[in-house]
C-alpha cells in the first residue's frame, strides 16, 4: 500500500480534552494521515500525530489578521503547501470559516462538521458583521464543498438556515467499541455531562425528587459537577435543591474521559435528559448515549436533537419530552421495577451501537467522504 496522503484537519483549539472525539474519529485511516492545524494546543497531542500551530506562520495583521480578514501570508502558505495536502476537513462551523481563506489559497475541497451548537445557538445563527463566523457563514456554506451534521437534527437546523441540502452528509458521532464494554452490572444510575441548561440536569434532579424512597437499592451518580465556590447560580441552585430534597446520590465531579467506560460499565441505567436552552443551545447527537449504549446500558432520555436517531423508545430505552420531570421520573420507576426489561434494552442499545455507531465503521466513512473530495469523485458545490 503506498503511504497515505496528507489532509489538514482544522479545529482552532486543538485537543481540547472534551472534543476527543475529533482526533478519535480520524482513527481507521489508512489512506489519509491528518495533520492537525490551529491556534492552540489545549491538551496533549495524540502519539504519532503532527500539529502546528500557526500563529507564528502570519505575517501582516497577525493571527487576526488571519481570521477577521482572511489574510494567508506567504509563509503560512509556503508551509501547509510543502506538506502537499489533498483536502481540508475543519471541526465546527467556526473553523470552517476560519479555514475558509485556506482552502481558496491552497486550492483545496473544503469539509466541514458541525455538532450542535455551532449550528444552534442565537449567537452562531443570528446575523452580525461582528463575528466572523456569522459574517462568512453563507459563503461557507456556498463554497465548501461537504458539509457533514452529526445527526439528521443538525442537518435540518442549518437547512432551515440557509445551508445547502445537496451538500449535506449525515454523519453520525460515535464511540469506540473496544474501550465501551459491559461490566459486572450494578443497581446504578448514571448522568455525565456539565451541570448546564442543555444537558438537562435540572429535569434529572427533579424527576429524582419525585422517585424519592423508590430509589432505595440504588446508587445515583451524579457526573460532571463542579466544586463549592466554582459553580453559576444555576448549577448552585441543583446543588441547594438537591441538599434540600434529602435523595441521595454520588457526585463525582468532573470524570475524565478516559475514566468513564468504567463508570457506564457498572450502570445498568443512563439518562441523558438534554434539552434546547435559553441560548438556542443543543446538542448534535450527545456522545455519551453511544458510550452508554455500548456499555450495555438503557437509555433514560428526551426526545431532543439527535437523541431519537439512536435511541428506540421501548426498545433500547425511553424517551419523554423535553423538560418533562414526570414522564422522565415515570420512565424511571418503570426501569428501576422491571429490572429483567431494563437488561434487555441495554443489550438491545450494544447491538444497535455495534451495528451503526461504532468508531471503526464511521471512521472509514469519513475517511471515504475525504478521498473522494481529494479525488474530485465526490460530493463538490
């Protein structure tokens, strides 16, 4: 096989520990090597991988030169040529616009994902001259030539937008099989996620208030909270309500990534009740219910963004309406009193995730999508 060619793999703040998802999901190239580009580094980079960061690399203007004008110096242009790209794949709709004036001076296909806010919040669909992102958004859209929503609820948030449908890939998120496996299974429920209006967690905590005693027998552990005097009022005003509502329950705290398969692994629930916020906010297709379902876990969820393009409602789990505190806490007692049912799902959900969100089968695909637009063979504006 002759050596892979080289894409730029574009995402402003590289290896940010909450987007792992990103490197992960360049992980079954074989054609392709990405070279991660952007403006800074925020956490380790992946063994093998190349980085650069090209803020030295501008010339006049600077790095907001860069990005607020478009302006590729001759260096920054000379540098990303000599490593002979084939494409240029940009993470969110900010780096796809900021990637923008790349791919015309290097003359390269342009691919884009979004995964939920970018392509939901007021701040990021409204019009304003003011941010680049907004200001470059149509034309984004006009000249890239892919456009890949995590789900089938961002596809049809930026359709509804402006953005063309002939250039749209639903391109689903995904975990990975091999680090997400079944354990010796608890009574345990599990959230993970930040204590913010988009993840739901004020419903969760209210639906646990309404179960009260019936909880008795189970370990509710709580993720994804931050300590005494680093919370919002929102996330102080759960804490308050929580102490108040005397439920009992583990918090504990911010879990690294790469310590949550065990936590999923000793679940037999998951609930993931996210929900629009104020802001316009929502998630793509939230990773921690493909995390949960390959863990073997039933789904507690709402029927929000691209939640219900992967969980069967009856089947692998159960859904509610968004912010519904009584049906979520419904569902709930009837997972927590059929426990032979709620087994059933979480087998159900490993083998829906197995067949459609695995890491390896859609980490091909994009890897496909990406040869194709390098080759000129596939989907172009």
């Amino acid at each position: 096989m002759s050596d892979p060619r080289n894409i730029l793999a574009y995402c402003d703040k590289m290896f940010t520990p909450s987007e792992s998802f990103i490197p992960r999901g360049y992980s079954a190239f074989e054609q392709l090597r990405p070279i991660y580009i952007g403006h800074k580094i925020n956490g380790p980079v992946p063994d093998g991988a190349e980085a650069i960061d090209l803020s030295p690399l501008h010339g006049f203007g600077g790095t907001n030169g860069f990005k607020q004008f478009g302006i590729v110096s001759t260096a920054l242009k000379q540098r990303l040529k000599a490593l002979k790209p084939v494409a240029i794949h940009a993470s969110f709709g900010k780096s796809g616009a900021y990637a923008l004036p790349l791919a015309k001076a290097l003359n390269l296909p342009l691919a884009v994902t979004y995964y939920g806010g970018d392509a939901t919040k007021t701040s990021n669909t409204k019009n304003s001259f003011i941010r680049v992102y907004n200001r470059r958004r149509q034309q984004l859209w006009d000249q890239a030539d892919l456009i890949l929503p995590c789900s089938d609820f961002i596809r049809r948030e930026l359709l509804a937008k402006g953005a063309p449908d002939k250039k749209m890939v639903v391109h689903h998120n995904t975990a990975d099989p091999d680090k997400f496996q079944p354990g010796t299974k608890q009574n345990l429920l599990v959230f993970a996620g930040r204590w913010s209006p988009k993840k739901g967690i004020d419903t969760l905590i209210d639906a646990l208030t309404r179960l009260g005693p019936e909880l008795d027998g189970w370990t509710v552990r709580l993720c994804g909270n931050k300590p005494a005097g680093g919370r919002d009022a929102f996330e102080q005003g759960l804490h308050d309500k929580l102490e108040k509502s005397g439920v009992k329950v583990e918090l504990a705290g911010w879990v690294p990534a790469d310590e949550m398969p065990r936590h999923w692994a000793a679940a037999k629930i998951a609930c993931v009740p996210s929900k629009r916020a104020p802001s316009g906010d929502a998630e793509g297709l939230p990773l921690v219910c493909i995390e949960a379902m390959l863990s073997g876990c039933a789904l507690a969820a709402t029927r929000h963004s691209g939640i219900v393009e992967c969980v069967r409602d009856g089947e692998t789990g159960f859904l509610c309406d968004e912010g519904d505190a009584d049906a979520l806490a419904e569902n709930l007692r009837t997972m927590l009193l059929d426990p032979g049912r709620t087994a059933r799902m979480g087998d159900a959900g490993r083998a829906l995730a197995l067949k459609d969100f695995n890491l390896q089968k859609q980490s091909r695909k994009l890897e496909d999508y990406l040869v194709q637009l390098a080759d000129g063979t596939g989907q172009t504006g």
